[in-house]
C-alpha cells in the first residue's frame, strides 16, 4: 500500500466527534452514547462542595468567637478603670498603690473574677477597699467574685535626726 493511498483512506475515515460523551467506532460507524456524569465525578463534586460549606462555617464561628472574646475584654477593661477611678477618689486610700484585674469568663454561667492587688498599712483598710470594689460592681448584671491580695505593711515613721 502506497503512500497515497493511506493517506486517501485517512482523509474518508469519518472524524470522530467533539461531544466527550459520544464514543465512535470506526469498525462499526455508528455513536453510542456513554452516561453523562460518571458517579465518581459527581460524589467528588458533592465532597468539595460540602468541604466549602465547612470552611466557610468554621471561618463564621471563629469570626464571632473573637468578636465575643474581644467583647469581654473591652468589659473587663473598662470595669478594670471604673474600680482604678473610685480607689483614687476615696481620700483614705491617698498615696495607696492598687492594681484590679478582671477577668469576665466567655460563659455567661461562670462568675465575674475581681483580684484587688497592692500594699495597705491597716487591716482597717482592707475592708475599704473590699467596700469600694463591691459599690463599684454593685449595678453590674452578673455575679462577681472578689479575691484581695492585699499585702498589710506597715509604714514606719520616719526617725528624727
């Protein structure tokens, strides 16, 4: 065989189609249709599909965990400012150094923790700082706890020379 004649014979041969889901035969000339979607395409497109969904639910819960998180630190802090402004206030507490620190759980079940820390001279002053710490949470809406860690020392008074 030629040649040519090869190539004639090639040129006649019908073209197989374009449709991926037709399948051609040249023995027999005739199309027979294959299924459109074969099963695995289909439960691996459902698979992404329900993957999306998770992620995009996880990235929504993550997003309101912080913004609730970040919530209760902007709570915890301005309390943390209302307690600093009325141990300033009161002239018996004059020249005391205290640090309260807030700690507001995400749950609202679990109670609000309040440590009071610094140096007093007098046990007098412990139940005054105790006494401004439950008139500043008094209005607050949930339960509060108090811990004091409170230290008593004593001033010495200076000695004359």
């Amino acid at each position: 065989m030629c040649l040519s004649c090869t190539l004639e014979l090639a040129l006649r041969a019908p073209v197989p189609p374009l449709d991926p889901r037709v399948r051609f035969s040249l023995a027999q000339s005739q199309r027979v249709l294959t299924p459109s979607t074969p099963v695995g395409a289909a439960i691996g497109g459902l698979v992404i599909l329900a993957l999306a969904v998770l992620v995009v639910v996880l990235i929504a819960a993550c997003a309101w965990f912080y913004q609730r998180r970040r919530g209760r630190l902007e709570e915890a802090r301005e309390l943390e400012g209302q307690l600093s402004a009325a141990f300033l206030r009161d002239p018996r507490l004059a020249g005391v150094v205290l640090k309260p620190t807030v700690r507001i759980p995400l749950s609202p079940e679990k109670p609000t923790s309040i440590l009071i820390e610094g140096s007093i001279s007098t046990l007098e002053l412990r139940t005054v700082v105790l006494q401004i710490a439950r008139e500043a949470t008094k209005y607050s809406e949930e339960e509060t706890v108090l811990e004091d860690r409170l230290t008593v020392r004593p001033t010495v008074p200076p000695v004359a020379a």
